[in-house]
C-alpha cells in the first residue's frame, strides 16, 4: 500500500502491517509463483493481487532455457522474496536448499517445507522440527510450513521460528481449511504469526482463514490454475481484506434461535403467534 | 578424451568436461549464466558466492547450479 493509500484509509478500517522479521507488510496475502503460463502471467497476477511476499522455488538451472526469468516477473523494491524448500523429503536437503537460496538472494527469509511424500505433500513433522532448529541456529528467518497440529505450532515457535504456516488442507488441493478449530488452538497458543499456507481453493477460503485470526493467507494454485488467473488474484486479494476486517470488527457469535433486527414494539397487531413461547 | 588438461566433472546430474583449473566463478561464465541469477554447490556443500574464484574444481566434483523457478 502506497502512502497515500494508507492515508486515504479511514480511522475505522485501521490495521497494524504484519511484521515478520525485517519486514513489515500491509497487504496480508501471500502469493506463490509456480503453474503459470509464463513470466508474464506471473508478473500481472502478482501486481493485481496486490501482495508483497512472494514465494519461489531453488530447481536446477535449465541450461537450454532462453526468454525472460522468474526474477523478471518481480519487482524486489515492492516485493519480498521469500524462497521455499518445496521438494525436500528431509531435513538436510531442505538446509542445503535453503544455504543455496540465501547465497543466491541475500535474504535470511525461507519458507520451509519438509514433506512426507509425494502424493499427499503432508509436512514430516519431525523432519521439520530438526531442519527449524538447524536454520534457526545458522541465523535464518523461518516460516515453517506444517500441518494444523496446535501444539507441533508451540514447538516451531519454541525453537524460534518467525512465522508458524499450518495447511488449510493439502497443497493444491483447493478443499480450503478442513479444521477451522485446530486453526483456532493454534491461533490461540502460538504468539508468532500463523499464517494459513495450502489448500485454499476460491475466495471464501482466504475469507474464512483471515475471518479466524490468521495473520495472512499463502495460496499459489488457486489463482494460478484458476480458469482466469488474472481474474482471480483480485477475488483473493479483496476476500484477504474483507476477512480481515471482519475478524478486527468481530463476528456475532452463533446461536440457535433467531434475533429480530425490527422492533418487537409498536406493532399494530399482537405481537407472535397464539400459543407460541 | 580426457587429457591432463582436462576435468570431468557432473554437472546437474550429467557428466562434463572442463578445461582444468576452472573455478566456480568462470564455470558460471562458461554456462553463460548471469552470477547473480545462480547458486553453486559442490559436492554438496555450499561455494558461496564470495568463494567462486578462489574455488577451483577438480577431476570428479559434483556441481549443482541452481537458480529460482515458480514455486509455492
């Protein structure tokens, strides 16, 4: 957000930016760049969903590759760069990647994933509890990817990690948050950010994650293999803003019977139905 | 053929000769490959970025270059 954005913004929609080491973000939405078309697509999706953190993968270099590179999609004075272990099925190699990552961009950030397997892509939670201790101690900034278990949250951020980053569901799966109150413990226990990383599928996804307390919302597939990926990254980054603003303003709590928003009084007729209580 | 002015190292996984006495540095040259864009590793272990010259490579290192891709 530009500053005259931010000074346009009235007292009432006010919101603290999200800190999460060096960096200080007022756009809450978290957007990955995998499965586009092409630089292109990936450069406009970006900009229109307004985010400014950004996630990215370490591959081998493609010795035969010609055209425009990843980094050219992004432009680093708004946005952050924020390298993931994707693909790292232990501990050590997702260190490696995350050594080769900060040589390569000169950030301390990285977004750790260690995995179990390649069908389900759920987090191994004791590989990623050694690889957090192990970055943590070489000076890295970790966000650590991991499955909702409330109290696997406590120990990340016990052994020092900056953001905690439970899946809604599995990555790419778009089933959106399959455990709202595991999310809410976590929310409740873990003091660092937590920010809801996989599953989101559509808008109401984002909404519901942003509308539980979460800090911010990481999706990548659901904008990118969206039918129109340059429609959708408003629709998440509009739904982001209004889940957030719902969640500072408050929900109602649910109840069972109904509430009138008119008047019981003054009607011209006796008030409820004969017999009723 | 190798010959004593040549090394054969893995490149990425696939085999490749090298004039001997390359570093780091002018491997990343020779690939064409803008400095900033990669990050090296041989045998495993990190060459940082400040260590690529002075990094020479021998018969049999195993080199990873790496770069950035689209990722979630």
């Amino acid at each position: 957000m530009s500053q005259d954005q931010r000074a346009a913004t009235p007292a009432w929609l006010a919101d603290e930016p999200l800190v999460i080491g060096e960096h200080a973000f007022t756009s809450r939405l978290f957007v990955g760049t995998g499965k586009y078309k092409d630089v292109a697509e990936t450069r406009a999706a970006l900009e229109i969903s307004g985010t400014q953190c950004v996630t990215v993968a370490v591959r081998r270099v493609d010795l035969a590759a010609k055209g425009p590179s990843l980094l050219d999609a992004i432009d680093r004075t708004k946005v952050v760069i924020l390298p993931n272990t994707a693909g790292c099925y232990d501990a050590a190699s997702a260190i490696r990647t995350a050594e080769l990552a900060r040589d390569l961009l000169g950030t301390r950030l990285v977004k750790l994933e260690v995995l179990g397997d390649t069908k389900t892509l759920l987090p191994d939670p004791v590989g990623t509890l050694e690889a957090t201790k192990e970055l943590v101690a070489q000076g890295f900034h970790v966000l650590v990817y991991t499955s909702d278990d409330p109290r696997l949250g406590v120990r990340l951020e016990e052994l020092g990690a900056v953001a905690v980053m439970p899946a809604g569901s599995p990555i790419g799966s778009g089933q959106g948050v399959l455990n709202p109150f595991a999310i809410r413990i976590l929310l409740e226990l873990v003091k660092v950010p937590v920010i809801v990383d996989a599953g989101v599928g559509t808008a109401s996804d984002v909404a519901i994650a942003m509308e539980l307390g979460a800090a911010g919302v990481l999706l990548n597939t659901g904008i990118a293999s969206a039918r129109e990926p340059l429609r959708m990254p408003a629709a998440m980054r509009d739904a982001c803003s209004a889940g957030r603003q719902a969640f500072l303003a408050g929900r109602i709590p649910r109840k069972l019977y109904a509430n009138a928003s008119s008047p019981l009084e003054g009607l011209i007729h006796a008030a409820g139905r004969p017999g009723a209580t | 053929m190798q010959t004593a002015t040549t090394i054969r190292i893995t490149l990425n996984g696939a085999p490749r000769e090298l004039r001997a006495g390359t570093s780091v540095s002018a491997l990343v040259d020779v690939l064409g490959l803008p400095p900033d864009s990669v990050a090296v590793e041989v045998g495993d272990r990190l060459v940082r970025r400040s260590d690529r010259t002075e990094r020479v490579l021998v018969d049999g290192d195993r080199v990873e270059v790496v770069t950035l891709v689209g990722g979630g």
